[in-house]
C-alpha cells in the first residue's frame, strides 16, 4: 500500500492534477486525496482550485457536476461504472408533464441526477443548502425530484410551499429502518441519533439532529455528547473518528454501504493517474442547459 501511496504522489505532483473524494468512499480513499467532502464542498471546490485537472473519487453524477461547472477542466473518475442509482430516478416527460399543470412550479433538482435531469431543472440543491435555496425561491409550488425523502423533509420545515414530490431514493438510506435505530438506540442508551434527511421520515421522527454529511460530521465535533448513533453511510466514520478519536460511533447494525462508492480502490486511482483514461465528456448543448441550475445553486448559496 505504501508503494501505490507513494506512487500517486508522485504522479499528482508532477501531472498537477488535485484529487476530490466523497465523504462516502472508503476511509483509505480519503486520506489519499488532497479534498474531501460533501458534494456541495465538492461542486464548489472544484471552481476554486486552481489545477486544470480533476481526479474525481465519487458517482457519475458528481464527475459530471464537475465538469459541467469546470468545463475548461479535465475530469477524470476512477471507476467508470461507479455509478447512483437515484441518479436516474426522474423522468424527463413527467417534469414538462408538471410544468404544463402548474405554470408556477420550480423544478428543484437535487444534484445526485444525471447531467439529462439537470438540463431540464430550474435549480439544483445539495442536503446541504436545500432548505435555503427553496425557502428563497419565490415560486410557491416546488416540484422536487428525484429524492421523495429529502422533499418530504423540506415539505416539513416548509409549510407555506406546496410539494410536489418525486417518488426516487437512496436504497442506503432507505435500509436505515426505525426498527434498526431503535435496536442501536437499546444497546446504546446514551447515543445521540444523527440522520441524513435521505433517510424515511420514520427515522428522521426518531433523531436528535437531521442534516446532510458534512453537518452531521460538524454537529458530532462540536457536541458534548461522546456516543453517537450514524444513519447514513458509514464511510463518514473516518472523518467523524479522526476528528473525534476520544468519541464512540455506532451503526444501526445494517448494511450501510455504497457498494458503488466503494467500487473505487488505490489501484484504481494510480491506474487512472497513469492512463487518465476514463475522461468525463458532455456534449455542447448539454453544457449550457445543465449548468444553469448548478450555476444558481452556488450563487444562491452564498
């Protein structure tokens, strides 16, 4: 391991090139690479670096992110089968099916969709800028796709809209069961529950604090609390462990992993470094459509 680690240094220093991973590969892909986050810090880092070439540890959808706001820039993913699977859970026709019946409706796009889905959307939001942006929207009629979950939290926090939800999911979160929690909840009595509002909304029900992975990383730091209970995926344990060595992080016991974040490995990472094969490409017109609404996510989430 040393010997690749070693190697993808070498290989970054001298081809410029920053590596970008997600808070949900695994805990050795995060201490390879020179960023890590959530996929709003993501998106936006990705402007502000100053390396024209991106390697991308994540899904399809965030190497297209990347490359919709970089379009100057190459971006290159480790795996090219990683990919999300509620990614692809909105349909085109159903979305001018919407605008059609409601003329005032905002199509509000969570940024884990295709680059397609982004084309035609009026904004895109992360977990973590989501309430902001759609409270600061002047359309009262919000049709949010393509996660049902996170829509029905917004709904909840934003009674004065009128949702429109889309019936995609996350099927990490969606294995989260009330049921699992209260079992960890029995065998740790003083845990603390954090959810990601992918979650259902009977586990959310049962939470102390709901928020996207970064802020449930910030939240644990900055308790008081010492024993926490995790449901969202468990590769955000190396960052809340290295944070917080001195604190105890539980799973709900359940299967709690990406099996798609976890398709990318060191080996493939140096492959890619070497080879800068699995080039991310757009077409033209996709540029311009897609970007749009992840240029207004990061203007509105200033």
């Amino acid at each position: 391991m040393d010997k690749i680690k070693n190697k993808i240094e070498e290989l970054k220093k001298e081809k410029d090139i920053a590596v970008l991973a997600h808070y949900y590969t695994d805990g050795q892909i995060q201490a390879l690479a020179d960023y890590v986050g959530d996929s709003y810090y993501l998106s936006k880092i990705a402007t502000e670096i100053p390396q024209q070439t991106i390697l991308f540890c994540g899904v399809s959808f965030m190497g297209e992110s990347a490359k919709l706001l970089n379009p100057g820039k190459t971006i290159i993913m480790p795996d090219s089968y990683a990919d999300c699977p509620m990614a692809h859970m909105a349909d085109i026709d159903e979305i001018e099916e919407v605008r059609k019946k409601h003329k005032d409706a905002a199509v509000v796009c969570y940024v884990n969709s295709t680059a397609e889905i982004k084309a035609h959307s009026d904004v895109c939001v992360t977990s973590a800028n989501a309430l902001k942006i759609v409270k600061a929207l002047p359309n009262e009629t919000i049709y949010f796709i393509p996660d049902g979950n996170l829509g029905r939290y917004l709904a909840g926090k934003i009674p004065e809209k009128n949702f429109i939800l889309s019936d995609g999911f996350c099927h990490v979160h969606t294995s989260i069961t009330r049921e699992n929690v209260e079992r960890a909840k029995q065998l740790h009595p003083q845990a603390i529950v954090l959810a990601h509002p992918e979650c259902t909304w009977d586990v959310l029900e049962i939470s102390d604090y709901i928020g996207s992975t970064s802020g449930i990383i910030e939240y644990a730091t900055k308790s008081e609390g010492e024993v926490f209970i995790i449901c969202t995926e468990m590769g955000v344990l190396y960052e809340l462990e290295l944070k917080n060595p001195q604190k105890k992080f539980y799973s709900v016991g359940h299967r709690q992993f990406c099996p798609n974040m976890k398709r990318i490995t060191p080996e493939k990472i140096l492959e890619q470094l070497q080879t800068m094969s699995n080039v991310v490409e757009l077409d033209e017109e996709m540029y311009d459509k897609a970007n749009r609404p992840l240029e207004r996510m990061l203007t509105m989430s200033k």
